[in-house]
C-alpha cells in the first residue's frame, strides 16, 4: 500500500494529465436544472417585493404623521405652553399678592402672641379666690365655686346649713313660710345654675384653646387664619361673659338668701316673743 510521500509523488509528476482529465469529464456531466432553485428563487422575490410594500407603507405613514399630525402636536404643546405660563402667573399671583409668605408668617406670630396672652388670662382666671373661714360657709363656697356639674346635688345641704332651714309649720305663718320657701329655691337655683354655667365656660374655652393650638399649625391664606383666629375669640368672649353673668347670678344670690335670712330671724322673733307673752299670762 502507497504511502502518503509516494501518493504526493505521484500527483506531483502526472499533475498535467489529471488536469485534462479533469477537463475531459466536465464537458460530459450534465449541468443541473434552473427548476431545482426556482422555489428558492421565487420565495425570496415574494419576500423583497413585501419589504418593498411595506417600505412604501412606512414611507407613506411617516409623510402623513409628518404632514398631519405633527402641525397638531404642534399647536398642542403650543397651548400646553400657554396653559402653564397662565398657571404659573396665578401661582405666582396667589403667592406674592394673595398669600405672601411673610404676611403668613406675621399672621402666625400673632396667634402664637395671643395664644401666650389667653394662657396668662386663664391662669389669673383659675386663682383660688375663696375667702370663707368657717366650716359651713367655706363648705358652701368649695361647692359654688367648684364648676362641677356632679356637686349640684350638694348645694341644698350646704345651703341649709349656713342660712338656716325652713321654719316649721309651728314657727312661723304659712305666707312666710312660701316667702322663704321661694327666697331660698331662688337662691339655691341661681347657685346651681352659676355652676352650670362655670361647666359650660369651661368647656367653651377648652374648645378655644384647641382651635387656637390648631391654628399654629395650619397654612391657610392671611385672611383664613385671621377670620378663624377670630372666630376662637368669639367662643372666648362667650364664655368669658357667661362666667361673669354667672359671678352676677352668685352676688343676687347672695342678696336672695339674706333676704331669707332676715325673714326667718323675723319668724323666730315673733315665735319667741309669742312664747314669752304666753309664759306672762299665765
């Protein structure tokens, strides 16, 4: 068996000769058919003549968006434009005319310089200012005073006991009985009303005191805050007057029950000198 030296040798010295062989036989083998490749052929002129069409199409579509819609997108973004210049002209008008910074910021210094003045007033406003020194009349100042709605139930009893009870049917005539019966539920009513009304003030200056600590921190326009600051002191001046109106209501209280006092001293005189006269007869 050759090897591949001997193989090399060879076709180096009849390369000639394989050469016109190689010659010789393309001349007689059939060339192969054009219908072998016609499939292939075809499907890619199908292919271009899509890209051509579709190429068209994009063209086409491009020429309309260009030549349509873009003069609208156009005058969109140019009204867009104009829009916002507006609204930054209102913007810029609420916060430098309507709601300038500094005018909010002095509206809030204010509300914190009244809400410091209103804490000095409830402060004085809550200085113990009882002056009784005996027991039952410093037991009835502690219940008037108490603005305690639950200590209502305790003024007749504390009433009583300063101002003396109800005479008896045998000391004294039934007209002055209904007299200092009427005097002494007068009395006893104004006073449970003045507590009522100490509840209620109290209450309505919570409220007050809550709306101002809300407007510390809220960021309404000047006037807002104002109106509302204004309106927390309407509350107080409310409550400030019913407290008064209630101080007035214990001072004619006062006069009511020493009235009633009077005409039980009376009663009691007149008993006591009934009894003497009796005592001389017999």
């Amino acid at each position: 068996m050759p090897t591949l030296p001997q193989l090399w040798s060879f076709l180096r010295q009849h390369r000639v000769r394989l050469i016109a062989l190689l010659l010789i036989v393309s001349f007689f083998v059939p060339q192969p058919a054009n219908a072998q490749f016609g499939f292939l052929f075809s499907l890619v002129n199908i292919v271009t003549s899509g890209m051509n069409s579709l190429n068209n199409v994009m063209s086409s579509v491009n020429t309309a968006l260009q030549n349509v819609i873009g003069p609208v997108l156009q005058q969109i973004n140019s009204i867009m434009t104009a829009a916002q210049q507006i609204m930054n002209a209102i913007f810029d008008f609420q916060r430098n005319v309507i709601y300038p910074q500094a005018a909010i910021d002095r509206a809030r210094g204010l509300v914190g310089q009244v809400q410091g003045v209103y804490a000095t007033i409830r402060g004085i406003w809550n200085t113990i200012a009882r002056s009784a020194t005996l027991p039952n009349p410093r037991q009835l100042e502690t219940v008037i005073l108490s603005r305690d709605p639950g200590q209502i139930g305790s003024v007749s009893g504390s009433f009583s006991s300063v101002y003396t009870p109800l005479p008896a049917a045998t000391e004294a005539h039934p007209a002055q009985r209904d007299l200092i019966d009427s005097s002494d539920a007068a009395a006893q009513a104004a006073m449970k009303r003045a507590i009522a009304i100490d509840a209620i003030a109290d209450q309505e200056l919570a409220a007050a005191e809550q709306m101002m600590s809300a407007l510390q921190s809220a960021a309404p326009g000047t006037a807002e805050m104002i109106g509302a600051q204004a309106g927390a002191w309407l509350v107080r001046s409310h409550a400030y007057t019913q407290q008064a109106l209630a101080e007035l209501m214990r001072i004619r209280t006062i006069e009511l029950a020493a009235q009633s006092a009077r005409l039980k001293e009376s009663a009691r005189f007149t008993r006591e000198t009934r009894t003497k006269l009796t005592e001389l007869n017999k």
